[in-house]
C-alpha cells in the first residue's frame, strides 16, 4: 500500500503546477517514500522493539503527507477528488501499521535479533 501511495504521489507532483514548485514537491515525495523506506528499514533490523519504532516513524510520515495534501489542495495543485483519494490511501495505511504495531507488541516472537 505504501508503494503504490508513493507511486500516486510521483505522477500527481508531475503534473504541471506542482511539478515547478520544486521544495513542496520534493518534500512530500521524500515523506512518502519514507512511509516504506522506514517499514523496511525497521524489518531488516531483526528486533521487535526497533522495527515498531520505525513502525511509528512510518505512521508519522503518513500523518506528514495527509497534511502536505491539505497543503496541495488549498494551492490548487490537486482537486478536492485527488485529496479525497489519497488521503484515504494514507488513512488505510496509517490503521494498518498500527494494527501491525499492535500485533507486533502482543507476539511472544522478539525477533532474530534477541535469540
């Protein structure tokens, strides 16, 4: 989900307005792939309580491109439809990660890392 939010930000921000405002657009293509960068990065940790840490910058970074949308949207660059759609993907990726957290702290599995 992550992915495919991340791929929706690149071909919304090449459209023609947003494409030219070069810092905006940069900085919520950067919050989004940080979404999946961080999943992976806490997962190749192989330790629980590190991989929900990053578990929990991921689901910040959710809350970063929700707000940067409302951003997009009251400068034009995106219709109230584009925001409509993407800050639900990003809503649904927000409640999975944190149920993923929750499964995370209720397993008796630590992780590779602390056998």
């Amino acid at each position: 989900m992550a992915r495919v939010l991340c791929k929706d930000i690149y071909k919304m921000t090449n459209d023609d307005l947003f494409s030219k405002d070069f810092r905006f657009r940069d900085q919520i293509r950067a919050s989004s792939g940080s979404i999946m960068d961080n999943i992976a990065e806490g997962f190749e940790r192989n330790g629980n309580k590190e991989f929900v840490q990053f578990l929990y910058i991921a689901k910040g970074s959710c809350g970063e491109v929700r707000s940067q949308l409302y951003r997009a949207l009251d400068n034009k660059y995106i219709s109230q439809e584009e925001q409509n759609t993407l800050n639900g993907k990003t809503l649904q990726i927000s409640k999975s990660i944190a149920g993923f957290i929750n499964y995370i702290k209720n397993s008796e599995y630590t992780g590779s890392k602390n056998k």
